[in-house]
C-alpha cells in the first residue's frame, strides 16, 4: 500500500515537471515568435510557438512515453526521436527559403526555425539553463548583430543591381554606363528588355544592371536619376537577400 502511494507521488512530480518543460518551451518559443511578429517576417508568434512546444513535446514522449511497454529485452533509445525532429524539420526550412534570381531569401528565417526547434528540444530534455542561454543568444545575434553589422565598413565587393526605366532611341543607355563607370563601379552584367507599355506618350526599356566596386550604390542611383529621359530607378543590395 505504502509502495503505491509512493509511485502515485513520483509518478505525479514527474507529471508536474513535464507540465514545466512543456510551459518552458512554450514561453521561449513565444518570445521568439513575438520577435519576428514584431519584424513582419513570414513566420512569426504561431509558427515558432508551435514548433517549440511540438519539439519540446516530442522529446518528453520519447523520454517517458515507453515505459509501460511490456518485455525484458525491450532497448529504448530516447535520442532517436531526437535524431527524427532535427530531420524532420528541414522540411519546414527548405519551405521558407526561395530564390528569385540570384537572390535569396527566407535564410534567417529558416535558421531561426531550426534553432526554436532546438530550444523546444532543449525544454524537453530537461536542460532548463542550455535552453535560455539559448534563447538569449536567438535575441542577441537577431537585435545585436545587425547595429554591428551596419557599424563595419561596407565591402566593395558587395554586388547591386540598378534597374532603370528610361525612354527608348535616345542613347540614354551608354550614359547610365558611363555614369557606372564614372562612380567607380565595374559592371558585371546587363539585361534588357523592351516595356509593352508606353510611358509618357514614348516607348521605354527598362535595363537591369548588376554592378560592384563601391560600398554602396546610391550615388549612382541619384545620378542616373537626374539623366534626360529616365523614367524610373530602383536598386536591390544582395548583401541583404539572406534575410
């Protein structure tokens, strides 16, 4: 009788402490999420609450969820559900990464995934303080590293593309060129292609330059802008397609 008792008490301090595992994994993930809600990303406090608490839960079944099974020879490895939910979880991140171009996207965002998986994993396996260091180290590179980022140099190898919208027949396009040239940039690739729509009454091209050899392409932007016959001017940094 008295051994009873006692197992009904273990068996609900375990029960308690799982309930906490699970609560911790759910109030990290949500801070996470509450991150990238607040950044308008793709994903944001839904996704990475549901993806902690669900990694955070599977590790607890693995760790407790077979131990009524019935046999002597029966060899549990808790670590291969473990093993399933980091491979499971690419799918995920594979869906939240896209190329347009040459550019790409959803990285970060993937990688982030990736980590709120780990931390939930953390939760579950009842490593408390790994998990918010963790959690700490999710805001420092995400609010911390990008103001470092902006502080350093920029590199005159980062590439730009320059699209310009300008009127067609009137050699605007070997002086959008020469103004490259003239700011220092080398040009490393040039698409064009011939609008189906007037503007201003003129047919137009828009040209898609991809340029590099300056820190950073507003200068040129400016001055293409100020040319006779352009009509529109829009850049892309590929430093930034990783986001």
């Amino acid at each position: 009788m008295i051994g009873a008792s006692v197992t009904a008490v273990v068996a609900g301090a375990q029960t308690w402490k799982q309930i906490g595992e699970l609560g911790l994994a759910f109030g990290l993930a949500s801070l996470i999420g509450v991150e990238r809600e607040w950044r308008h990303k793709p994903t944001g406090l839904r996704t990475h609450t549901l993806v902690g608490v669900g990694a955070a839960l599977f590790v607890i079944v693995s760790k407790y969820g077979f131990s009524d099974v019935p046999g002597r020879h029966v060899v549990l490895d808790p670590s291969r559900v473990a093993a399933q939910i980091v491979s499971g979880i690419g799918f995920i991140g594979a869906g939240l990464i896209f190329v347009r171009g040459d550019a790409v996207r959803g990285l970060t965002t993937a990688a982030i995934i990736w980590m709120t998986t780990a931390i939930g994993m953390a939760c579950g396996a009842g490593l408390v303080h790994i998990a918010l260091v963790a959690t700490a180290a999710h805001f420092v590179v995400v609010l911390v590293y990008p103001r470092l980022l902006a502080a350093l140099p920029r590199s005159r190898h980062v590439s730009f593309d320059l699209r310009v919208v300008y009127a067609d027949g009137r050699g605007i396009l070997r002086a959008i060129l020469s103004e490259s040239t003239r700011h220092g940039f080398a040009i490393v690739r040039v698409t064009t292609h011939q609008l189906e729509r007037e503007i201003q009454g003129m047919s137009a091209v828009a040209v898609t330059l991809e340029v590099q050899g300056q820190p950073t392409v507003d200068p040129l932007a400016v001055a293409v802008t100020d040319l006779h016959g352009v009509f529109e001017v829009a850049t892309t940094d590929h430093s930034r397609n990783g986001e």
